[in-house]
C-alpha cells in the first residue's frame, strides 16, 4: 500500500523548514508530524540505544540514526518526491 501524497502540504512543509533557523526545524518538523503525520521519537532519547528514528510527514517518510539529522533527511525526501512529478501536478 502507497501512502497518500500531499503534494501542496509537502511543497508548503519544505518551504516552511527551509527558512527556518537549523535549532528550530527539528521542532517545526515534530509540530508539522504530531498534527500531520507520524512522530515516533521517543520523549527520552537516552534510554534507547541503539535507535533509529523514523518520521512520516504528509506520506513522505524519513528516518535517521541520529534525531538532529532527521530534518534533512525529511527535507531530502520532499525534495526528491517534488522533483519527481510530471510539470503539471507540482504547481
């Protein structure tokens, strides 16, 4: 099963953490995750180790060994998916 794609909302999120300061997008993703898609990151880093975190926002996900990175690793994807569609669906 393929997640459904938000096209708008994606292209709006990456725009959106794009200008965002480094220290604020890993909060900006977790706000845009907790009311849009999926944030599985535990409260208390420390307890787990090793850990993967993985993250879905608007049916792009994203995941890395390191909770700092997960914003790039996001923003990555989006772009990605973005760069993929045919020039009439990324308008």
């Amino acid at each position: 099963m393929t997640p459904h794609l938000d096209f708008p909302r994606i292209a709006e999120a990456l725009a959106l953490l794009e200008i965002c300061s480094a220290d604020a997008q890993l909060l900006h993703l977790k706000n845009l995750c907790e009311n849009n898609g999926v944030w599985t990151v535990p409260q208390d880093h420390s307890r787990y180790s090793p850990v993967l975190y993985e993250v879905s926002l608007f049916g792009v996900p994203a995941i890395s060994d390191d909770i700092e990175r997960l914003p790039d690793n996001w923003m990555r994807a989006a772009r990605n998916i973005l760069r993929g569609l045919p020039a009439k669906d990324a308008a």
